[in-house]
C-alpha cells in the first residue's frame, strides 16, 4: 500500500491539476478513465518492443548507446504507442470538441502510463526513487503530455493544417523524451548539469501552452501561427 500510494500521489496530483485547468466544458469521466486506463496498457506493448530494440542495439561508444537508448529504445517507442493510444481512443470521439481537450486526454494518457511505470520503479528502488521521480519523471511524463496535447488540439481544430500539427504531436514529444533521457543516460557532467535548466524550461514551455491553449479557447483564437 505505501508503494501505491508513493507512486500514484504525484501522478493524480498532477491529473486533478490539469482538469481543473480545463474550465469550460469537463471531459466525460469515463473517457478520462478510459484514457488513463489506455496509457497504463500500453506499458506492456512498449516493454516488448523496448526488449527488442535493446536486443538489436548496435555495438557503439558509450555516448552513442546511451543515445541509442534514450531516442530511439525509450523516447521514440513510449511517445509512439502514447500518441497510438491516444488518437485511437480520442480522435474521433464528439467530446473531443476544443483545442484543450487534446491537452487533457494527452495528459490522462501519458500519466496512465507514468503511474504503471512509476509503480515499478518504486517498488523496487523505494522511498528515495519514489521522492525522485515525484519531482522529474512524473511531471516530464505530464509536460510531454501537454505538448503531444497541444499540438493534436490544434490539428483537430485547424483542418487546413492537420497534417503538419499531427507530425508535431509525435515528432517534438519523441524528441523532448529523447533528451530528457540522454542526459541522464550519458552520464557526461557537462549535460548533467543541463538537467535541472532543461526541466525548468519543459516546465515553462508546459506551462505556457495550456495558457495559449486555453486564451485562443477564451477568445476563439487561432494559434497555429505563432506556435511553441
């Protein structure tokens, strides 16, 4: 129980958070179990694709496995079946009616996911890993969330260029995940050093986006010139 409640505190901390950011029209609470549900399935999927990109991991420096590893075994699998995950249960679903609903099911999703992920880190690392992630894995699941949110919101709502804000939806969450994993992976002092201004900025950028997201929602904006 202590485990649970360790790994599952940050993540519905978080979830209450950004559904009280959504202010004008609540999303159904079944479809947000739904897509928290969903998030947390896709653990298992990406655990055997994880396994076999590990397998097939080429004979490289350090520097480059370690890239390896958190672009293209971590950030680029958990962002895809995240994005899968998500496109399939919201895509098309009525309720998925303003630019700040992709934001929000994109954060039920990728939290799903953190609190199975979470759960297992804790259960084998405890108190100290628990207190660790509170602060970094967890919300950097939520801010990769967000963006993924964001830019699938706009690509819903802008039809002329779904295209381009679809890409995005996957291509800058892979790439923030990759990052976010590569400095920690390389173990390179300079770049560790990099981390806490790294997560500050993700903090930012997260921030600033529900709040551009939800002004063009106030004022029937259109955001998709200017975008972050």
């Amino acid at each position: 129980m202590k485990v649970l409640i360790l790994s599952l505190s940050p993540v519905f901390i978080i979830l209450t958070y950004v559904w009280f950011r959504d202010k004008y029209e609540k999303e159904p609470v079944s479809l947000l179990v739904k897509s928290l549900v969903a998030g947390g399935l896709m653990v298992i999927p990406v655990m055997v694709v994880e396994t076999l990109l590990t397998a097939l991991k080429p004979a490289v420096g350090e520097l480059s496995g370690a890239g390896y590893t958190a672009f293209v075994v971590a950030g680029f699998t958990e962002e895809l079946f995240k994005f899968l995950a998500l496109y399939i249960l919201v895509w098309k679903n009525p309720n998925f009616n303003e630019k700040f609903d992709g934001i929000v099911y994109a954060v039920f999703v990728s939290l799903g996911f953190a609190a199975v992920e979470n759960v297992m880190y804790v259960a084998s690392g405890g108190v100290g890993v628990a207190l660790t992630r509170a602060l970094t894995a967890v919300p950097a699941h939520a801010l990769f969330g967000i963006t993924m949110g964001y830019y699938l919101g706009i690509a819903h709502m802008v039809p002329h260029k779904r295209h381009i804000f679809l890409r995005k939806a996957f291509i800058i969450p892979f790439l923030l995940h990759g990052a976010y994993d590569f400095i920690l992976l390389s173990q390179v002092p300079l770049l560790l050093t990099l981390f806490i201004p790294f997560m500050l900025g993700l903090y930012f950028s997260g921030f600033k986006r529900m709040k551009i997201i939800s002004d063009a929602s106030i004022f029937k904006k259109d955001v998709t010139h200017g975008e972050l």
